[in-house]
C-alpha cells in the first residue's frame, strides 16, 4: 500500500463513506415508528468550523516542517478533523456544532517529522490531537484547549507503509496511519494476516488500535490488538521510545503496556511491530442456539478454560437475538427466547476440522443446538454494518448507542442485570437494551451493551445521564469502564476510580516527564 | 498452608538446605579433575555480619509497628537475609563477606502493616530490601545503603496465606511470602493448580514470580507469570495501588504491567490474583533426539506458529545435551552431536492425549527421533537439582553460572553464537559454555547459558569479566538484557541500553511519584 493511496474520508455527520449508507426498509419504518414514533431529524446541513485561530508565523514554521501542502487550514478538512463517531459526536455534528474542530491539520510523514511537529507544540504551547482512522467512540479525539495557544489535528494518513515483515518470527512492522483494510492487504501479499477485526475495521487505523488497546471480533482466535505487538516506537514531546527486544523479557516492567492505551498523551506512536499468522484457507462460520444467554455464556466459559477457543465466538442475549435473527418484522418482538452464538473457524482445513469438531462436541454435550451455517455467514457479512443502521435510526429520531464493559465470570451475571437496570432506569422501560458477548478470557468475558431509545428534546443530555448511570453501576461492580473503547474524555472520572488515586498519579508523573507542556490530547485520559 | 508453617530457610553460601545437598560422585570427580582440575575451595566459616547501624530509638519505632518478636537484628537472621543465589553472591558469601547485610529483619503481616513499615522508612530515610525466597540471582537484594540512615530486609515470610479463590473465574488472590510449594499445596486443596514451576520453585515467593516477571518450566503450557496475572496490590510509600478489574481492558496503560518486573523499587507488592488451572490428572513426560540444535529449535518454532505447544518445551544445544544424556562418565565428551528434546503434557488424560498425538505427529515429520519416556522423566526428576550441584562444583574450585536472554526466532542463531562466543572469548577455550531453550513463543524464544570453568585467583573478577562480554553481546544483537532473571543491580547499564534514555526517564519518574524518599531497594533496576 502506498502512501499516496486516498483513505475514504467519512462523512463529518455520520459514520463511513455516502457511497455505503444504509437505508432503513419500509418494513423497518414501520416497526421503529411503533416502537419509537417516527420523527424526522436530519442533519444540520452547512455547518463551519470556528476560523482558525493559529497565529499565521506559528503555522510558517510548521509549514516547514512537513511541507506546505502538508498543512491544512482549509474549512473542510478541519470539518473532517472534528471529533470522532460515538452518538454524542455525532449528535453535536448533526446540529451543525463544530466547536471542537483544530486550527490546522498537519500531515507529518515518518518519525522524525513527528517529532519536529511536537518540539514545535511544545515550544508554542500547542495542543495535539493525534489522528488515525478518527473512529474514537470515546471522546478522544476532542481536546481541551484552553490555554493553549491553538489546536492541530496531527493526522497520520501519509504513513501507511508495511516497514518490515519477518515470515521467520512472523512478526510485521506497520506504520501508524494504515487502516484496517490497507494493512490486512499490505500483509496479504505475503500470505499473512493480523486477524484484527474491531466492527471499525474499515476506517479504524493501526496506530489507534493500539493507542487504544483495541480488542477484535476474533479475538477468541488472534487475541486483543494489545497482545499482537511485541515492539513499538513513539515519538513524544522530549524524546524517542522504541521498545520491544524479546516477545517476552524480564528486564524490569513492559514499557511497551503503558504505550499501549496510552491514547496519545504520552507519545504518538509511530511504528508498530505485531506478530503476524499465516492467511487463513479457510473460515467456517457457524450459529448456535442456546437456551438463555446464561446457558450460552456458561458454555462460552467452559470452551475458554478447556482451550477450545474457536477464531470467533460471540453470544448475543434474548433481546439481541429476537432482533438479530428474525426478519425486520420481528423487531422488539421475541417469540423465542432463546440465545444465538456465533462461532467462527479460521486456518488450514486441518486446524479449522480438528478445532471446529472439538468446539461442535463440547457445546453439543453443554446443550447447544447447532443451527449450521446460516446465521453464522449472516453475521460475517453484517459484521462491520451497525454503525450504518445507527445513523439510519439517528435520522428518523431514534438515539442509539452503545457501551461496553468487562468483568470476571463469576461476576458477569450481577453485571449485566445492573448495567441493564441502570440504563433502564434512566431511559424508561420503553429503551431496548441489547447486549452480547464477544471477547472472552479464561477468567472472565466483555458485555457489550447497544441502546435504543426514542430521543427527547435534549438527546445529547438524555444519553449523558444513561452513560453515567450505566458507568456508576460498572464500577460499583468492579468492572472496568470499558473493554476495547479506551478512555477518552468521556470515561475520564470513571477511569479515575477504577486505577485510584495512586494510578491516577502514576499517569500523571509519565505525563509530566514526557510531555512536560502537556500539549499532547490534553483532557484527554488522565484525570 | 497456615502463615505459622516454618519455611526451611536456605543455607547463607549454599542453594537450598543442607538435606538436599548433593555431592559430586567419585566417577564425576575424576572427570571434573580432569576438565578443570581439582581443588579444595570450601566456603570460609564462621564470618559474621557488621554490627547493626539502626538507632535504637528507629528499632522502637518499628517494633511498636509490627511487634518487637518480628524485628530482629541477631547475626544469625541478619546473615540469611544477606544477598541471594547468584554465583557472585555466593562467591561473597562463601569468601565470608557480609558487607551487604541488613541492619534489621522487619516480618510484617499483613497490607497494613506494610505501608506503616514504609512510611517509617520514608520519613527516617531507611532503605528497604522486599524479601520473599531470597533466590533472586542478579543482584537485586544487595542495594544501595550510602546516603541511607540504614538498611532493613522487609521479610514477607509471614504473608503466606491463600486469600481467596473464585472456582468459576479461575482465580486465585495469594499473599506474596507463600513460596511455591506452599502455593501449590494450598491450591491442591482446592483441585487447582498455579503451574508454575522454575528451578528456583522449591524456594521462591509469589511476590517474587510477580516482582520479577518470572517464567518456570511449565511456561509452554501455563504461560510466563505475568500471563496468569489478573490483579495486584502494592503498598508504596505514598498509598495502595489496586489493579485489575477485569482480565483485559482498555482503560489506559495497564499498570499491572508496571509493578509486574518492578523488583520492589515502586513498593511492595501484597497480594496477587492469579489465573489457576485444573490440577492435571495426567502427566506425560518425553524425550526426542534431533540432529543438531538448529533442526531442534526449527521444530520448537513450528510448533509455536501451529498453535501445537506441549505444556514442557525444552531443547538443549550439543553441548548441554552430551552432559545430560550421557552418564558421568561422558561429561565433556560428546560421541554423539545430537540434541535432547523434552516434551511434558499435562492435563485431562483426553487433553493430553489429543495434544500429545498431534505433537508427535508435527515433531515426526519434521525429523524428531522420539526417545520414550525415560529422557523426560529423567528431565522432571531432577528438574531443580541443578543449583545443587554448583555448590559441589564451587567446592572444588570450578565456577559455574548461568545467563539467559531471549529474542525474535530470525536472530536466535546469530544471539547463540555471538554470546557462545563472547564467554569463550573471555574464559578461554577450556570453559565449558552450555545452551538450552526452554520458553517459546509465536514470534521468537529464550537462550539459557550455563557456564563452567576452572576458577582463577579471583573468581568473581573473572565471572564478571565474562557476564559483561555477553551483555555486551546481547545488547548488540537487540535481544533483552533478561528473559526471566529480572534486572537486579548486576543488569542495570545494559537494561538502561535496552529501554533507552527515555525508557529511564519514566521508570525515575514514576519511581519518584511513588518513592520520593528513595528508600525501596535503592540501586536496584532503575539506570
């Protein structure tokens, strides 16, 4: 992949590119008007950002860092650059706020020039926003800017290149500004393949997925993105990090853990060495039924401590699965109670048959019913969808969202009644509230939870309260605000209690050693 | 296991107790004549610590805090908590020098009573040694005392309970001074078991595995120690640390990983969540015999990159193998150059089955002669005998010490021979120069040294000569300065080569955020 390549820019309002909305059928209409009362809420159309507030000799000395083409002030590439896609982003682009946009957006390429951008930060006291594939979900990409001098999106897109592959350590090292499709192409040419499927695979970039300790949809099979890198450089205000000697060391704590989810306040990271695995031959998917999601998550339990994970395995609860596997006719309705699993096989026809025939006997003994390919091929074909249809339902006056949480298994029952309830108890019993598992540990699984409401008048506030009530209830659990979303500036207070004021200080002192101006996404992680 | 139950307390110039001593047979004795020449070096007797510098007044303030019985500052005590296990410590040792013992020994019980002993020591400015099992062999027990008012060993000896265990999660929350078959014990209670088991086992601490990022012999299987932590907590000077809300997260860095390989110098740590397994019904032990090291460690990569890891993996070079194959009669002489592969299953008898037919069929195709049982029952039986045998060899004059170091699979070729040929370059021709693999992983493995050679006039100058020639090389080929032996003081230059100059700067500033005094093993780890 070269690094002129275009990246499909998504449109500032609404996730992905025009060319792939979805449009909700009439039948769908129909059902979301019952269940939510149809309303028409389009997006505020011809909004601008704020005018550049850079100071023009600041943005003389940038443009001869990078290049003056590199340097953008334009209105519509600043509109671009304007937060990320959770529904209160998206919210406030809708109605034409673009409050939070940067002043410039500077374009580095490699290392080097990275690093003259952020002396040049931290010499003018300008905030950086670093940005990959701008998907963030958590208010990361929306930085405090006061008292700073102005604010620059530091967009990553001109580094995209495959730097190294190893096919003896199968390890590949990837520069940060490739997104998911553009790497898995870069490694398919070599027969490779990182098997990292978050559902913003097609926008998310490699550098956010380890900024933010992204966890896939085969996970179960390749593991977190986190457990994939075994070196990292990065480039912060005072100097360069380049970790990674050994896939495993003992030589003091692993630096490369406190990069990883760092989200850019530390550093930008600007190479990425993961281990790498061979491109499958073949992928089986597959559907279950069980009979109540406790059913199924106990039999997700039992296949991750007896090491029988399959590449895929996700559960979807009761309200999930009435929507997900009926026809749009059913939707809020369940006349069948019961759970789908999907489970997914991927590697040589060898290793998926001894796999797929391990998984199929031991859930089959727990009571699965297997329902074949069907509605396993149907989730793969749907899988990076959802945040099209939130866009659909956004438009027609629906709110919906979504969080996501992780906890140890003898915990995940009393979780995910109390994440339930908190949501519901602020959004009414008119809310549905789907949930599903998708990542799963020997010790313990994610809950990922997907609201939808009918908007109030204030849809941003009636969100805000749910999130914190559902946050208030995810540390009251002892579960960590968040799985794979990262902390952003959202899950900041929450994040606060769940490392304590020690880690709180402990973040702060890495802080204010490598980036003592603070200029790098201020608000943004560290309370 | 009761925190009452006596730990046998190792001998102060010997590994382990003196009923397990080994003695050299006749027929080795004569053959180690003959490599390095015969000598008498019995340790000196009799040596005796300086006097304790702790103000009696500092002692009072102490006792009130955990009870005048668990101060002590008799010479006996002071000695057994005088440095620990590695060659040079014991050549001090066995010289007679006690310059690095403590002014007291502090056993406090409990968190609470752990914060309130480093509280006393930050506000009198007293350095303190965590002590768990006292094997640590890189130096990290003899800190620093200049500029300190004194030094104490915080013994943990009293900490040794079984806290808590959740059957449903598969976890375990232990108390640091529980040494490994303590934990064993206490788990086989419940039909658990940690599975971690490196050659210090007999002896080491679960504060110790965690502070030091250890990784035992079982690795393949059970992962690294690291990999079976959940959750900890440490008492530092400033306040608790309390980490690990779900098995995998993405609410920032994660701190875990900072106090894992901390080695005490950020605080101590009280109690760790494990992952535990099943208590295997089965295990199945065995060897295989490749034509030559490089064809041996192909096969291990094979199996790492196919998913196909027995739970023991462990290969060892020409060298190491014509010592362990053969009997003592053949000890330097190698007739045949080929290698000793052990393989260990463990688990249901179906798991070890299923797994052990699919092993055999990857390592036959590659080539491996399968050997039976006897080589790998022969490997488990003396599996922690080797310190042992050191001392006997220590006694008649001949050096013996080991290094370790690991790397990416495309360098271990080049990291063998440049270190193989750094010690011989040091030592000389007639050191005998040892290499095993015992821990892989998908992207690469550990190279396990052990040295032999006749001692000179002074023993430890030689030894160091050696140690720094194969840092050196270590560090040059990019592979870590420790794969499991952790930092200690004898690793600080080239761990500070390997994480950079910034990779310092946040260690110092993380240990001053929570050690601002300094006290915590003072020259230990941190450049």
């Amino acid at each position: 992949m070269s690094p002129d390549t275009p990246t499909a820019e998504m449109h500032p309002q609404r996730w992905g590119d025009h060319a792939s909305a979805v449009e909700l059928p009439e039948s769908a209409l129909g059902l979301v008007d019952l269940a939510f009362g149809l309303r028409d809420r389009p997006p505020v159309a011809g909004a601008t950002p704020p005018p550049s507030h850079l100071d023009e000799a600041l943005l003389q000395e940038l443009r001869a860092l990078v290049g003056t083409e590199h340097v953008l002030v334009d209105d519509a590439t600043r509109t671009l650059r304007t937060r990320g896609k959770s529904t209160p982003d998206l919210l406030r682009a809708r109605a034409g706020d673009l409050s939070d946009a940067p002043d410039a957006v500077v374009r580095p390429d490699g290392h080097a020039e990275v690093e003259a951008v952020l002396a040049w930060a931290g010499n003018h006291r300008v905030a950086v926003v670093p940005f990959g594939g701008g998907t963030c979900v958590t208010g990361g990409l929306a930085a405090r800017r006061d008292g700073f001098a102005g604010l620059v999106s530091l967009d990553l897109v001109r580094m995209k290149r495959l730097l190294a592959v190893d096919t003896v350590s199968m390890t590949a090292t990837l520069q940060p500004g490739l997104r998911g499709p553009e790497a898995e192409a870069a490694l398919a040419a070599h027969g490779l393949t990182l098997g990292h499927y978050p559902q913003s695979w097609e926008h998310a970039s490699i550098g956010g997925f380890a900024a933010t300790r992204s966890s896939g949809q085969s996970s179960a099979g390749y593991g977190r993105f986190d457990a994939m890198v075994v070196g990292l450089t990065a480039a912060t205000p005072t100097g360069t990090l380049d970790l990674g000697s050994a896939p495993a060391s003992a030589a003091g704590p692993d630096l490369r853990q406190l990069l990883l989810g760092s989200e850019g306040v530390f550093g930008v990271i600007t190479s990425v060495t993961v281990r790498v695995r061979p491109a499958p031959a073949v992928t089986a998917y597959e559907g279950w039924r069980w009979p109540s999601f406790d059913a199924g998550s106990e039999a997700m339990r039992a296949l991750a401590q007896s090491g029988l994970l399959p590449t895929v395995l996700r559960l979807s609860d009761e309200s999930e699965t009435a929507i997900n596997l009926a026809d749009p006719s059913s939707i809020g309705g369940a006349d069948d109670p019961g759970c789908l699993m999907v489970t997914g096989h991927e590697g040589t026809s060898a290793q998926v048959a001894a796999r797929r025939d391990a998984v199929t006997a031991l859930l089959t003994d727990l009571g699965g019913v297997p329902l074949g390919a069907g509605p396993g091929e149907r989730w793969a074909e749907g899988r990076f969808h959802a945040p099209y249809l939130r866009d659909a339902l956004l438009d027609h006056g629906v709110l919906v969202e979504t969080l996501e949480t992780a906890t140890f298994w003898s915990h995940r029952e009393r979780l995910y009644a109390e994440v339930r309830a908190a949501l519901t108890g602020v959004l009414g019993e008119g809310a549905l509230v789907l949930c599903h598992v998708s990542h799963v540990y020997e010790t313990g699984c994610s809950l990922y939870f997907t609201v939808a409401v009918r908007q109030d008048d204030d849809p941003l506030a009636q969100w805000q309260a749910a999130k914190a009530a559902a946050s208030d209830a995810i540390i009251a659990a002892g579960a960590t605000i968040t799985h794979h979303h990262a902390v952003g500036t959202d899950h900041v207070p929450w994040f606060a209690e769940e490392v304590g004021e020690v880690g709180v200080r402990v973040l702060r002192a890495v802080k204010a050693e490598l980036d003592p101006a603070g200029i790098l996404n201020p608000g943004v992680l560290i309370p």
